[in-house]
C-alpha cells in the first residue's frame, strides 16, 4: 500500500481546502472599482452639464485637438472619442457617457472630457 497517496476522505478535505483558498481569491476586490466609479460619477455630471450647455462638447474637441498637436497623434481610444463626437448628437453623447455599456466603461478611462467641469466652475463663478 502506498503511504504517499492521500486516502479518500484526505483527498475531499484537500479539494475543499483548494476551494476556499480559490473562492477567497476570486472575491478579491478589483482596485479599479473605485476609479470606475469615479470616471463614472464625473461623466454622469459632464452628460448633465452637456444637456444644458452642448457647447461643452467643444472643450472635448480641443483637448483632443491639444494632445494630438503634443504628442504628434493620438492613441486609439482618443480617435474613438473623435469618431463619437463627430457623430452623435448632445443628446446621444450625453445618453453614452451615462451609460454602461462595455464601450463606455472602456472610453471613461480615456476621457477627453478631463478640465471640463473645472472650466464650467470657473465660468458659473465669473
């Protein structure tokens, strides 16, 4: 008899074990929950502030325009956001940054809308 090879009741207890140690692992929490929510929170204020004011989506454009003209292009994502700020409208625009679509949660991390509400706080204080 084999002395090496754990018994049958020995096995179930490894296996549960392994089990426990892979259930811990996997409820692990994603450090990037946080900053999605956040990216999430500024783009469901910039859609709002983009319903009352489409020029806002202006301020968009020229941080696009701006980065292209430092870095010589722009990555893939930034030319996804020009593709979609050329083609949808306010209303759609807005509808797409409050959704959560794979897209979206994709493109939130990208957003050219960064300085927007700043620039609204500046401009409601003047």
């Amino acid at each position: 008899m084999d002395t090496n090879k754990p018994q049958s009741g020995e096995r179930a207890n490894v296996d549960s074990q392994c089990e426990s140690l892979y259930t811990i692992g996997m409820t692990f929490p994603n450090p990037d929950t946080k900053i999605d929510e956040e990216n999430y929170e500024r783009d469901r204020r910039v859609a709002a502030l983009i319903r009352s004011r489409s020029e806002t989506i202006e301020l968009a454009k020229q941080n696009l325009r701006d980065w292209a003209a430092r870095w010589g292009e722009l990555n893939p994502a930034w030319q996804e956001w020009v593709q979609l700020l050329q083609m949808l409208t306010p209303a759609q625009l807005a509808d797409f940054l409050e959704s959560h679509t794979p897209k979206a949660n994709r493109l939130r991390q990208s957003s050219p809308f960064i300085g927007v509400l700043e620039t609204d706080k500046i401009s409601a204080a003047a």
